[in-house]
C-alpha cells in the first residue's frame, strides 16, 4: 500500500539530500569544519523514506520515519554545536 504525503512525505527527504549535494552547503561545512559532507545521512534517509512510502501499514511506515537522522536530530541549527552551544535556558529570560 502507498502511503499518502501527510505520513510520508518523500519530497522532504530529497529537499534535505539535495540541500547537502548544494555547493553553498559544502562550502558552509568546509568552512566550519574543514572538510566536505558525503550526505550519506541524508541519502540514507531518502532510501528509508521511499520503503516507508511503500510499506504495508502507516505505523510500520511511522516507525522507519522516526529512525531517520532527519526526525533524530536534536537542532535544526547547522552552527549548534560547532560555533556555539544551545543554552537549557536563553539567556533572556
């Protein structure tokens, strides 16, 4: 069985792959870690998500998703970790 776009949305894994492959995205991590990324993450998870596009339920489809480094990542910030350090609490409050 197919699995619709609301639980497997396949175009947003190839958004993410393709954003690595990008030259601006290699020149970034050159830039803040000397060295260039092989996207293998990235490409790793666009292959889960075309099994899960296909699997036979949506929690067998679910479940692959949440093993993805896209849904494991703990930040969306590219610069957390590597030129600053996220904060339990912002300093702000």
């Amino acid at each position: 069985m197919v699995q619709p776009k609301e639980v497997v949305d396949v175009s947003m894994f190839w958004d993410e792959w393709s954003r690595c492959v990008s030259s601006g995205y290699q020149r970034d991590q050159y830039y803040r870690l000397g060295k260039f990324d092989n996207c293998a993450k990235q490409w790793n998870d666009f292959k889960t998500a075309g099994r899960a596009k296909v699997a036979k339920t949506e929690e067998e489809a679910k479940g692959m998703l949440a093993k993805t480094h896209l849904y494991q990542r703990k930040n969306v910030s590219p610069t957390a970790g590597v030129i600053w350090e996220l904060k339990e609490t912002p300093g702000w409050d």
